[in-house]
C-alpha cells in the first residue's frame, strides 16, 4: 500500500502551510501520542474496560484524523465502534493499531 493510504500528506501541507519542518515536528508529536495511547490500549488487554477503551480510541481517532493518518484513525475509529471490547477483541485492536502506526513511523 502506498505513503498516501498511511498518510494524507496534502492535509498535512493544509494545516502546516506547507512549511515541512512544522509537519515534521507535528507528525513526530503524532506518533508520540499515539504510541502512549497505544500502550495503554495494549496494557489494558488482560482486563479492559469498554469505557475506557472507547475514550482512548476517540482521543486516537480525532488525534490521526487532525494530521490525515488515514489508516490509523480507521483502526481507531473501528475500535471506538466496537459493539464488545473484550481482552480477545482487544489483542486484535490492539496489533491492528501497532501495525499502523508502525507504518507511520517507517515514514519517519
């Protein structure tokens, strides 16, 4: 899959101007923040709240959404939507996340 279906780089040149060293630092601010979601998400497995893992998939959801990380915030939004979130659907959230937001930071 192409850079273009991880991230939308024309709405990131929208909100930065263009200027590419503002979308760099924008994007590793990104990729900080998702990956401490991400870990929450991910330690939270064992014995998730449902609560809880809606509110951090829509903080992730609008976070991604903001930059045009296309393909995480589909997994995020998917998450956010789940009708159960049990420690077995949590794992797959969860590695369905890591996963994109590891081709997020291969854009790096």
């Amino acid at each position: 899959m192409s850079d273009e279906h991880v991230l939308d780089r024309g709405r990131l040149d929208a909100i930065t101007s263009g200027l590419a060293g503002l979308a760099g630092e924008l994007l590793e601010m990104l990729i900080d923040e998702a990956s401490g979601i991400a870990a929450q998400i991910r330690s939270a497995a064992p014995a998730p709240d449902g609560a809880t893992m809606r509110e951090l998939a829509h903080r992730l959801n609008g976070l991604a959404g903001n930059v045009g990380a296309k393909r995480l915030q589909r997994a995020a939004e998917d998450l956010e939507r789940a009708d159960v979130v049990d420690a077995g659907t949590l794992r797959i959230y969860s590695a369905r996340l890591e996963r994109e937001l590891a081709a997020l930071i291969a854009l790096r």
